[in-house]
C-alpha cells in the first residue's frame, strides 16, 4: 500500500492508495487503522473506493456500518476518495448524504477535497 503525508491545519493526514481491495472487513479496518496511526502518527485518513469491497457499498450486508464504526471508535476521520455517481441505490445516497454531514467519515470525489476536508473536520 502507498502511503503519503500530508500537513494541513495543523492535522497530519494520511493519504492511501492502493490498487486491490484491502478494507473488506472489520480486521482489516483495524489493521488499517493501527498501520498508518503506527507507521505515520496520523488519525486522518484518506483511501481510494477501490481499495475497498463492493460489499461495503451494498448496505443491506451491513458492511459499512460495522466497518466505519471501527473509525469512529478510534476517533478517526476517515474520507473515501472516488466516483459515487454510478450508485443507484437511494439508501447509499441518502447514507453518504448524511455521512459528509458529519465529522468523521466523508464520500470525496478528489485527494484535494479529502485533504481539505479532513483538515477541517472537528
């Protein structure tokens, strides 16, 4: 997995990328989350949608809740980077919605606007 640093507002933010799935679970979403607060001090965190299962976009597995409640848990901002729109499913939307309402975890479409946000986040 690459993994980058960066400062902004005070915050150390992490930024992931990885080209296969590696949030697909519960463990790995804690295994994620005590890596890069380890390795780079950071309890901001970036990844790209497609490191993550397409299980967690269907929200009737119950994937998503189980996996960010890790995050807010540990209290980590969490923003996911990609492209959302070809979802159609109403309760996705209306979860991201609600989510990007928060202050922990964001549905972003570009690095900058995670790094942005989550510099921001409270």
């Amino acid at each position: 997995m690459n993994i980058n640093t960066i400062e902004a507002n005070g915050h150390i933010i992490a930024v992931a990328h990885e080209n296969t799935i590696i949030l697909k679970d519960e463990q790995s979403a804690l295994d994620l989350i005590m890596t890069i607060g380890f390795e780079k001090g950071s309890n901001r965190i970036t990844l790209n949608k497609e490191a993550i299962s397409e299980d967690f976009f269907n929200l009737s597995t119950k994937l998503a809740g189980t996996i960010l409640q890790k995050f807010v848990n540990y209290n980590i901002k969490f923003a996911i980077i990609g492209d959302f729109s070809g979802y159609t499913s109403k309760p996705l939307k209306d979860f991201i919605y609600e989510c990007n309402k928060g202050n922990h975890v964001f549905f972003v479409s570009s690095e900058q606007e995670a790094i942005n946000t989550l510099s921001k986040a409270k």
